[in-house]
C-alpha cells in the first residue's frame, strides 16, 4: 500500500511505496561494536601482534557483533596515513569476516580522506566511519561537501561520525542528516553525544532506512532504548559482556527494566572516569590499566596519553574489587 511520507525542513510530501531504497544491506551493523583499542609499546611504536590479541579477546571471548578499527578509541589522530594503512591490513587478517569491520578513515583534509578511504575498501572494509573534519572549523556547506566527495569515491556504506565535541566542527542535526541519506551520503550514524535526543529523532525519522549508532560512554541504556540499532564506544574494550547482556535485554527482549539492571553494573567502569576517580587521566589509560589488571595486554598509547602510575593503578584495583569488576566473568552475578 502506498503511504504518504513526511520529509523535513523542506522536502515536499509525496506518496511512495514503503521500502528500503538503500543501495546497501544494513543488516550486519547491529549490536555491540567496540571502538578498538590500537596498541603500541612503551618507545610509542605499533604493536601490531598485542593489537592483534586484544582483537581477537575482543571476537572470541568477549563475542562482540563487530569492530570499529582506527576509531577515536584506536587512537587515529595519533598515527599517520602509512600507519592506519597497516592497521586496516592487520584487521582483515585478523578478523577474516567474522565480524564486519569499519574502518576510520576520516581526516581533516578531503583529498587524505578520500586517499585513507580507498585504502580501507582495498583492505577489507564492511564500512567506513569518518569523522567531521577536525580543527579547522570549515563551514556547514564545506562539510557536506567534504561528504558529498568522500561517498563518490568509493563503494561502501558511510558512517558519519558526528562527534562535535572532539572535532570542534559543526555537526549536523537529525533533519540535516535525513536529506543526506536520500542523497545517499549517508548510511550509518554514530551519534557522540551525552544526549540521546539525536538517536530518537533519527529512528523517528529513518527507523531502519540507516543503522543508528549510539556513541558515548555516558548513556548506552538509553541510547539503546531510545532506538539505537546498536552502541559504539571504546569503554566497549572492558565492558563488551556486559555490553552484550544489555542489548539482548534491552533490545531484543524488549526487557528494559532487565536492562537497567545491568546498566548499573556497568556505570561503575563509566564512573571511573566521568568522576575522575583515579585523577586527572584519560579513558584509554583506564582501559588498558583494566585490561592489565585482568591479566591480559593493556598496551600503551602514544604519547602525551601516559599510562597510569603505580597510586592510580592500586586506587583502579580497589575501584574495581568494591565494584565485582576485578573479577569481570562476575561482573553480572544475581542480575
């Protein structure tokens, strides 16, 4: 049957049939997606072989539904192109298909984007998430532009990162984004902010026509519950288990006071550093001191992003033990 769809600031009202006109399936991008940890040793160099095993912990132990590679998590500002190009290789001989892979190709500059996004579809890449271009603050009709080239020059569903907060751009509101994904711009959404009022707009507006991701640390539960297809985070490095319990509650079994449950298991490791509880550190060094004080590989980021010092890490391990994280297979007990 035919409907009458309503399009925003602008679009005319017009009947169409009800379908998914896409030119891509979108169905692999739902779930738990960690924006993965890239791992480098303590001279600041690639580690390519401890990457390797926290991906594979991340696929076979902790059983996440896909991986986001080079992300902000993976620490793509602090690598050059050459380096993310060994990164994405690394990925899909890790990862095999098991998992789709979306790979961060973003960047300032158009002309390094396009060049970092024709190398993630050359190596494996199921997607490409990319970042508002950072720092230099262009106009809105530059960044749409920025968008427009990014999606002609390859063939492979596009995440927009809309991520203000890190990139210091404009961002684009949920009306704005809707235009672009009848331009077939855009495919998917991580939407980056502590608000979940983009997500319910998105799904209001789009429902399934894009994968909506749901994107900060600070309110997983209710960005799945307000829509999200699925929730992309780097606390996703130590919390993808519970992560998983959460979205089978919450979206799958539609059980939402389950999911508030488990939601509050996980708020702890969120607290670590929405409160700062270990000092003035970043969330990757929390990450890898957890990972660390679990018994598997940490790593180090680059530099200025130092590791913990010796007080912050035994204040994480008493954090953590109050908290049932220390030991994180019973992280979930009684919930």
């Amino acid at each position: 049957m035919p409907f009458v769809e309503w399009k925003p600031d602008g679009f005319e009202c017009h009947e169409q049939e009800k379908e998914n006109n896409m030119p891509f399936s979108l169905d692999r991008f739902r779930g738990i997606f960690p924006a993965a940890l890239t791992m480098f040793d303590r001279d600041n160099l690639l580690d390519e072989e401890a990457t390797a095993r926290h991906w594979e912990w991340l696929i076979e132990k902790q059983r996440v539904d896909g991986l986001v590679i080079a992300g902000t998590s993976g620490e793509f500002i602090a690598m050059d192109s050459e380096e993310r190009k060994r990164v994405f290789l690394l990925a899909r001989d890790v990862v095999r298909g098991r998992v789709p892979l979306i790979y961060g190709s973003g960047h300032y500059s158009t002309k390094l984007t396009i060049d970092l996004s024709q190398e993630a579809e050359k190596c494996g890449a199921d997607a490409i998430i990319v970042i508002l271009p950072y720092y230099q603050k262009p106009s809105k009709a530059a960044v749409i532009e920025h968008f427009r080239r990014v999606r002609k020059a390859v063939d492979l569903p596009v995440m927009l990162y809309n991520n203000p907060g890190n990139s210091v751009c404009v961002d684009f509101s949920a009306t704005e984004i809707v235009k672009l994904v009848e331009e077939d711009v855009f495919h998917m959404v991580k939407s980056t902010y502590g608000t979940v009022e983009p997500v319910h707009d998105l799904s209001y507006f789009l429902d399934d026509r894009i994968a909506i991701f749901y994107g900060s640390f600070l309110a997983g539960f209710e960005g799945l519950c307000a829509g999200a297809h699925g929730w992309i985070s780097g606390l996703l490095n130590i919390a993808s288990g519970a992560a998983q319990a959460l979205y089978q509650a919450t979206v799958v079994d539609g059980d939402v006071r389950k999911g508030l449950k488990i939601w509050k298991r996980i708020l702890p490791l969120v607290h670590l550093y929405t409160y700062q509880q270990i000092g003035p550190v970043s969330d990757l060094a929390i990450y890898r001191s957890v990972l660390n004080l679990w018994g598997l590989e940490g790593g180090y980021s680059r530099d200025p992003f130092f590791p913990l010092d010796q007080k912050q890490v035994e204040t994480l391990r008493g954090i953590l033990k109050q908290s049932g994280w220390l030991d994180p297979g019973r992280a979930l007990d009684g919930v």
